[in-house]
C-alpha cells in the first residue's frame, strides 16, 4: 500500500507501509528533523521596545495600504463620475440630432418657398418635436401668468402698476419662460410683476 504523507519539514516522503513499525521510524524519524531544524528552537522574547517598534512598522504597514486602498478608490468613482455624464450628455445631444436634421432640410426648403403657412407648418413641427424630447427627458414648462410672485420660481425683470388691486403681487408677463427638470427648477422664469 502507497500513502502519500507530508511532515512538518518541508520534505515530503512517499512510503511504503508494511506494519506499524515502519510508521513509528517516521515519527521517530520526523522528531529528530525538527530537533535539528534552527527554526523550530525557541526564539527568545523580544524587548518592550522592538515590541512597540513591530507594531508601529505593522501600523504603519496597514496605514499605508488603507491610504492607498482610499485614494484608488476615490480616483475611480471620480472617472467613473465623469464618464456617467458624459455618457447622459451623449444619449441626450444624440436625442437632438434629428431635430438638428430637420431644421437642416427647412433651411434648404425655405430659400425656394415663399408660401408663409407651409413655413409655419414646417416650424410647428420642429417646435413639437422639440417638446416631444424634453417631455421624454423630465423638462415641463413653467405657468407663471396670473399666478402670485414666488422667488422660489421667478425672477422679477420689473414691476408695473397694477390694473387692478387683487393683481396687485401677481405675474402679469413672462419674458423668458422657466422650466421644470423632474420637479426641480431648471431655470426662474422672468416675470414681470403688477406692483
């Protein structure tokens, strides 16, 4: 019978095992080597201070990779940052690229038409489309006329004279249009207000 066996030496045996004699010269065998191995003598205890100095070189040690381990991962997420806003800014431009095409193709139809409702047809179109777009991507338009001043969502160009007292503190124009992105305000509308 083969039995493979591996000794605290570094040595590995193959034996042949006939009876129990031969398994005890093996451990006999092994006691010997490791009495004769320097490495299994005792060490002698070490001093306060090369104690203190090994765990300061081993703090220091796991410091280190800590630090590093951080800063890796610090590096990454910023990469990774900047490469998800790239990629949103690209599926986004690349939404536009067909109302792009489209303003294109009525540029180069409009220098040989002069019919104003096919102009404005063609203009109409684009104009949807556009608001197709920024539906799909979260962007509502604001309503501001007639609706009480809030700084939260205005920004005040001028005041007027109020036509009426109930007016006074409301909207009465909208210079530029404010928008929405997901409930959050995209850009203040500017607003006139009856004073």
């Amino acid at each position: 019978m083969v039995i493979f066996l591996q000794l605290a030496t570094p040595k590995i045996y193959w034996i042949m095992i006939d009876n129990v004699d031969n398994i005890e010269e093996l451990e006999n065998q092994k006691n010997q080597e490791g009495t004769e191995n320097p490495e299994n003598e005792e060490k002698q205890p070490l001093s306060r201070e090369e104690e203190l100095e090994l765990k300061l070189s081993e703090l220091n040690n796991k410091y280190l990779r800590l630090y590093s381990d951080f800063e890796n991962y610090r590096k990454r997420t910023a990469k990774e940052k900047i490469e998800l806003i790239d990629s949103s800014n690209r599926d986004l431009l690349s939404t536009f690229l067909p109302v792009v095409d489209d303003f294109e193709r009525a540029i180069v139809s409009n220098e040989n038409t002069e019919d104003p409702v096919a102009l404005k047809e063609g203009f109409l179109l684009i104009f949807n489309k556009i608001n197709n777009i920024m539906e799909m991507e979260g962007v509502k338009p604001m309503n501001a006329i007639g609706k009480p001043f809030d700084v939260e969502y205005h920004e005040a160009i001028t005041n007027i004279p109020a036509p009426k007292k109930s007016m006074k503190g409301m909207v009465m124009d909208v210079t530029e249009k404010g928008y929405f992105l997901k409930d959050k305000v995209l850009r203040y509308a500017k607003v006139i207000v009856c004073a």
